[in-house]
C-alpha cells in the first residue's frame, strides 16, 4: 500500500488515456472494496460485473448510448438514430479532444447533452440491482419481498463504489462515476448490452489513468458551502 491518501486525493477523469493499469493491482482493489464495505444488514444488494480492456471494441461501441438527450432516449429506436447519434458523437469527441474548443464551442456544434467517454477506460465496474429477495443470509426476519429492491442495491451500491474509488487513488489509479447508459438500443450490438439488463444498472465506475494532456481533467468539483449541506441541529 502507498501513503497517498484516498479520500483527498481521488478525483474525477473525464478522459482516461490507453495505459491499462495491471490485473492484480485491479483485483486488491476489487478485493479490498468487499472486504470493508460495509453492508445494511449483511446482505448483498448488488454485484459489479467488470468489463477488462479485452472489451475496448465494445466500449468503443456503447460510447454512443451515454448521451441522455431525451430526442434519443424517448424516441423510437431504429437503424437511422443510431447513425444519427454515431455521427454526432465522432463530431463530439474530436472536440472534446481537442482543446482549442470551449464547452460553448461544443454546445454550439453538438446541443447540450454531451457524451459520458469514461466509459472507454480500461476497466469498468458496472454495479447492478441483483433483486435481491433472500433473507436467509444472517437475518431471516427480514422481509425482502418489497418493491425497493433498486432503493437498496443504490445504497450498497453507492457506499462500495465511494470505497472502491478511494482504495483505486490509493494505488494511483484514477476512477469516474458514470450513472448509468441512458440509451437502450438494438442497433448497437456490444458485449456489454449483451452481458448486462441495462435497467440494472445503478452505478458504473471506470478505473484507469487520466489523459493529462486533456483540459477537462480531472472533472470539475463544486465548492459546496459546509453550511449548504450540514444542519446542525440545536435544542
Ligand atoms: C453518483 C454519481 C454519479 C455520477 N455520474 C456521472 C455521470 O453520469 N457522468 C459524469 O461525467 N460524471 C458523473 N459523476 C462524476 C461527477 O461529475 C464528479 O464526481 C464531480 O464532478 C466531482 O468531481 P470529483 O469526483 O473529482 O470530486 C458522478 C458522480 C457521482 C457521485
């Protein structure tokens, strides 16, 4: 383990480079996220299916689902609106990359809704809703026959996904959140929509290192108030 320190250190990459970060470093952090994840009464609410860089090519692919512009996610799918999207992303990505253009510039060209390209990184972690109705883990009292299924597998979710983020910036590898793949289609066929219920999905995080050379890295954070979030309470 290196003394970098997770929690402060770790940050957003909206672009990650090609540099495939090893297996087995992939694996303890993988490894240590269960291990000190903590866990809402001991049971497993979700499971994260990792697509290695063996699946470059389908990522290249599903790239194109991430732009959630209601014109293409509420829209009837077909063979034309997928082209349609598949242009506009290549326009898009050659000025994302390109950093004589500004956010306006690519607004202008491209509409406002933009593209999640994190997903290309070289592992991804896709975090899914396993309907879990099993409570004969520690505690069988427990009534899992809800519809909340999916409010439990976002909790979990959440919680493992913060800790496998920080444990990855410990390692020096960088991570991104993704909230899920906004656009379901069957003109795009990839091994990841063949592989996972895209209504599953709760969260996704992609592991790799960032494009230095890009200006749009690392993400932007907002300075939240303290205040604006915390409420102390007084009698
Ligand atoms: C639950 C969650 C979902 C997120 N979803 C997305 C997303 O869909 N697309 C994206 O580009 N970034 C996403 N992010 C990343 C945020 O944009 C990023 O965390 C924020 O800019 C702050 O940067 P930091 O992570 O470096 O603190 C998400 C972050 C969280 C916590």
């Amino acid at each position: 383990m290196s003394d970098i320190d997770g929690i402060r250190e770790r940050r957003s990459t909206a672009l990650f480079n090609d540099k495939v970060p090893e297996k087995e470093v992939i694996e303890k952090i993988l490894y240590d996220s269960v291990k000190y994840s903590p866990n809402r009464c001991s049971i497993p609410y979700h499971h994260v299916k990792v697509f290695g860089p063996e699946f470059k090519e389908d990522k290249k692919k599903i790239v194109i689902q991430t732009n959630c512009d209601p014109k293409f996610t509420k829209t009837p799918d077909s063979q034309e609106k997928i082209t349609q999207v598949k242009n506009l992303y290549e326009t898009w990505i050659r000025m994302y990359k390109d950093n004589d253009y500004t956010k306006q510039d690519i607004k202008d060209e491209c509409g406002v809704y933009d593209y999640n390209p994190q997903i290309l990184a070289p592992y991804v972690l896709i975090y899914c809703d396993n309907e879990q109705s099993q409570a004969d883990f520690d505690q069988t009292h427990i009534n899992l026959n809800t519809s909340k299924t999916r409010e439990r597998a976002c909790q979990s979710s959440a919680i493992h996904a913060i800790l496998t983020a920080c444990i990855a910036a410990e390692h020096g590898v960088s991570s991104c959140f993704l909230s899920n793949i906004s656009l379901e289609t069957q003109f795009n066929k990839n091994a990841i929509s063949d592989n996972v219920n895209l209504d599953k999905i709760v969260l996704i995080l992609c592991l790799g290192y960032p494009d230095e050379q890009n200006k749009y890295n690392p993400k932007f954070r907002y300075p939240f108030d303290v205040n604006d979030v915390i409420e102390w309470q007084n009698v």
